[in-house]
C-alpha cells in the first residue's frame, strides 16, 4: 500500500481528544501553536448530535438494531468489545477495556465525578507501604487543579480534609428523597457523607457565554446539548478549533509514532476509515493521549533501530503497571417509598451525595480505602443498560416485593397491572457503587499479542491482569459496608450479599472504566518512561498527557487529575518550545 505523505510540518500533532488530548490541545491552541490532533473516532458535537431528550420509545433497540453496554442512548460511541479491533488475554487475565472512539473519546461517558486526589494519595509508598511515590506532590498541582475548576466548572462543599482537597466550587444540587434516606443511614453506621463533587453548571460560568447552567434533566450520559456539563469536545476541543490554530483529523486510526535517525519523534502514521489508506503527517513536537492502554499499544508497536524494544521503553516498563479501580456496589427498593407521591425531584446527572474514604487503613487488612457513591430515586426511564428501567426495572422487582395487597407476585407482568407496577415501583431504588484504590504491580500489564492483528493490520493488545488479596479484601470490606448500610435503611436488597468464590462481587478489572498507570511518571528512567512533567526520558519531543501516566492511582475518579496534569504538561512544554529545548 503506498503511503500518503505531506510536507507541511505542525507544531505539535496530539493523538486522542479526549481528556489529556483536549485539555492539551486547548493550552497550545490559545497560545497561539499550531496542532493537528488525530481522533480514532466520528466528530461529535453535543449541541447537534446528542441524544439527549430521547424518549424510550424512540430506542434504535426497537426493531432488533444493535445497542450500546451503557444503554441505547449513552453518548458513548463504543464499549468492552468493538467488531473488527480484538484484544486478547493470557494466564486467565479477563481485563475488559472500555474504548470510546468519538471526538472528547470517554469525557463522552464518564459521570462527571470531579474528585481531586490528596497528598497522602500523590505519597503511597511513604503513607500507605505499597506502590510508587509519584514524582510530584499535590503542592505542585495544586494551581493546575485550581486553573481547571475555574476553567471548567465543579460544584461542591467546602469540609476541609486533608486528604479530599476542597476546590473552587459551584454550589451543589440539593439532596433527593432518596438520598437523604441513605445518608441518614450511613451516618448512623459512621460514614461520613457530603456533597457530591460533579463538574456540572450549577450556576453560570463567569466569563463563558457559550455554556449554559443545567436544567436539572439529569440526562449527562448522552452529552448535553447546552454545554452544562464537562466534555473535552464541548468544552476543549470545538473552543480550540474556533482559535484558528487547531485542525482536527477524525476517523483516523493511528498505527505509530515515527521517530527520525536520532530516535526523536518527527511525527504519526495513521490510518484512515474513511478510505482505509494510510498517511504520515510530520510535527516537530507528538503529545499521545490516545487512553491509558491505546498509548501503550501505540508506543510498542512505535519500534525503530534506536527503540527496538518500542518508543519511549527502554525501562521495558511500557504496558505494565496497569491498575484499575477496585468496584463494588449494592441496590435496595426501599418500601417506605412504595406508592410514593409525585413531586419535582430536580438534580444533575452526577452525584449529589458522595462518602470520601473514612477510616484508618493501618486498623484494616487492606492498604488503600475506597468511597461511596450514592445513586438512584426517579432517573429518567429508559431502556436497555445495566437496569432495563433506570430506577426501577419491574419486571426484576416483581418475584422480590409484594405487590399493594400484600401477595408476591411472579416476575415479569404485562398490560394494566405492569403500568400499574411500574407506577408503585417508580422512584424507590437505592443504592451505591464502589470504587477503590487498587494497587500498581509490574505484573498486571498490557503487550503486543504477536499473533493477533485488527482489521487495519495493526497488532492488538494482550492484558495479563488479575486482583490480588488486598484487592479482594476491600471488596469484602466493601460488601458489608454497603450490607450494613442498606440494612439500616430497612431496604429489600436485590443483590445478595456473595462470597470468596466470586471475590466478594468484586468486578472484572477494567469494568470500572479507571485504568491508568501504562506510561508512569517517574524520577527514574530504568522504572518509568516519563519524567514529572510527561516528557519522555528517551525521546525529549514526546509528551503523555492521559491516564496512562499515573504513577498510582487513588480511590477517586481520575479524570480530574488526567486534566489538570495535561494543563501542567502543555505549559511546560510551551516554556520549553521557548526556550528551544524542544
């Protein structure tokens, strides 16, 4: 096949748009450098393409059409498994990788939990005995979490604890019934709950006129076509492009970096799915964020004389140190909310309610703590996903709850009596989800399959992960926190509580959609391939700007802390640029 190349040279090519990739690109873009950013996927701009006030009926699934994991109106355009872009297991690893492959890449999904790790979280080894030191400390990006809650917009209380650093935050949403119900709960078992921490317009943004404050339909899954919430297309990469200094390539599958004779990065191959032809453009400067595992592939199949072992890898530690959060959950109908009154339950499509990690690890069998989300009442009913009926899937609850009159009834149920179940059961599901620390090992990692190629001829990954004992210990710890909680709520569990055999319903690694570690920061350049800034310690032109570059995770969600540390690296790497060391 004869390569298609050009001769112009940008001043930086980004691969991926996402959350490290779009926050990358908006830096460069407004201060005035020139960047061609390369999306595997469809452009996709929430004020025209979102799906957001679709009604069930309105299904694709209607008819026999395919459907999304996260349900049929989820902004997600992907999932676990794609047709035709395999990955493969070894050793009896059942990693399951989550791709989004659209401009803003998974910012498209996520749940806008905007969590800020702490100190302690940035020092595990010296606080905690397992894992890495970063090379950084929360001080340092600190101002870089502060420039992005102005930037972007975060609601939230101020607590004042140490290791669940307040922001500059927008108000929160008030509490629903449900809510209260659980937080009442588990204040009374000694979890302490507080606002939720959501990068959602609660108020105005000072200074943007071109998002707007949300309407409380509480719909963020499929995009939001006001703007109200944070998506890297939406908030980044469309602003970027308004610049004039930012071009965007979409539907291009990137197969490697290209590096010159003194192994520098010069710039990308890629593949086209439009004509399935392949191009090389050329950049004086490659930041990758294509996603913690895409990177890493990208990076392995990058070999040249000077990186026969893969760009940026002669740590080899390329792939490995993947880690995922640990996740864990528990659901009730509460049936003191059986036959409930209608009445406005407004709230955003995030939390409202969340309980940060609460106790001394050094009193528990595992090393690092998880936190609480806190979810349910009346979700917008839909259809296909994790529940069927978000908020209360009938035709599961009837065969668990008696009906009005007292009698069990048999599951499913169709005309008058289903409408009348679905009237009853509306609004009463509680519950919570779980997310964990889990910690980052040599041993679970992603490779180069040598075996196994995609349909655009390009290797796919191979995954060797599985939990160790301080994971299945958190998720135990886990399950009877939110047993014991739910009990007290005097809830009817429609999960049961399981046992060693399942891992203490500990999901798969990789469902919980937060897998970092790839292409780890790190003052060493035998252990890890980057230095504190995101730069490459064998290749000074190439920066890392997504989740790949954790060094250890913490128990919070990563997003906030992928975007601030791609503001941090895009402006070192514009001082830099002026100082002419890249």
């Amino acid at each position: 096949m004869q390569i298609k190349k050009t001769s112009k040279v940008y001043d930086v090519v980004i691969i991926g748009s996402g959350a490290g990739g779009g926050m990358s690109g908006y830096v460069l873009a407004n201060a005035g450098i020139k960047v061609l950013m390369l999306e595997a996927g469809p452009f996709f701009d929430p004020a025209k393409d979102s799906l957001q006030l679709k009604w069930p009926y309105e299904s694709p699934r209607r008819g026999g059409n395919a459907t999304r994991p996260m349900g049929d109106f989820d902004a997600a355009y992907g999932g676990w498994n794609i047709e035709g872009e395999p990955y493969t297991q070894k050793d009896g690893s059942e990693f399951q990788w989550f791709r989004a492959k659209m401009l803003g890449g998974r910012t498209n999904h996520w749940g806008r939990i905007s969590l800020r790790m702490g100190p302690k979280d940035f020092k595990s080894k010296t606080n905690y005995g397992v894992g890495d030191d970063w090379p950084i400390t929360y001080d340092e990006i600190k101002p870089y979490y502060d420039k992005i809650d102005r930037l972007l917009g975060v609601y939230g209380s101020m607590e004042g604890m140490e290791n669940d650093p307040d922001g500059i935050f927008l108000p929160p949403p008030k509490p629903r019934l449900n809510e209260l119900f659980v937080k009442k709960a588990a204040t009374a078992y000694g979890v302490k709950v507080i606002a939720g921490r959501g990068s959602i317009l609660t108020a105005p943004l000072p200074g943007n006129k071109d998002r707007h404050e949300c309407f409380y339909c509480g719909l963020c899954n499929r995009s939001c076509r006001i703007y109200g919430n944070v998506s890297a297309s939406s908030c980044l990469v469309i602003p970027s492009i308004k610049t004039g200094n930012l071009e965007v390539v979409t539907n291009a599958i990137v197969r490697e970096i290209l590096t010159d004779g003194d192994g520098l990065a010069k710039g990308v191959s890629y593949i086209s799915k439009n004509d399935m032809q392949e191009y090389q453009v050329n950049a004086k400067t490659v930041i990758l964020a294509a996603s913690t595992c895409e990177s890493a592939r990208i990076l392995l199949n990058s070999k040249s004389d000077r990186h026969p072992n893969g760009l940026a890898n002669s740590s080899n530690a390329v792939g490995k140190y993947l880690h995922d959060s640990t996740q864990g959950g528990g659901v009730v109908v509460m049936p003191q909310l059986l036959d409930r009154k209608r009445f406005n339950e407004d709230g955003v499509g995030s939390l409202h309610l969340y309980a940060p990690w609460w106790l001394d690890n050094k009193k528990l069998d595992f090393a690092r703590g998880y936190h609480l989300e806190i979810f349910g009442g009346m979700m917008m009913p839909s259809y296909g996903g994790y529940f069927g009926f978000e908020g209360a899937p009938v035709p599961f609850l009837n065969g668990f709850v008696p009906g009005a009159d007292g009698k069990m009834k048999d599951a499913g149920g169709f005309g008058a009596s289903l409408k009348n179940d679905y009237r009853r059961f509306y609004g009463t599901m509680a519950g919570f989800g779980c997310h964990g620390a889990s910690t980052a090992r040599e041993d679970n990692y992603c490779e180069i399959d040598p075996t196994v190629v995609d349909k655009y001829g390009i290797p796919v990954l191979r995954f060797r992960y599985k939990w160790n004992q301080d994971d299945v210990n958190q998720a135990k710890h886990m399950q009877e926190t939110v047993k014991n909680i739910l009990h007290i709520m005097g809830g009817i569990p429609l999960v049961q509580p399981q046992g060693p055999e399942t891992n203490y319903g500990l999901d798969k690694p990789g469902k919980g959609i937060h897998e970092v570690g790839t292409v780890r920061m790190g003052d060493d350049a035998k252990r890890a391939p980057l230095n504190k800034w995101g730069q490459a310690h064998d290749c000074k032109n190439l920066f890392v700007t997504d989740g790949s570059v954790f060094t250890q995770q913490s128990e919070k969600n990563p997003t906030w802390t992928i975007l601030a540390l791609s503001m941090r690296t895009a402006e070192y790497l514009i001082d830099q640029r002026k100082k002419q060391n890249v």
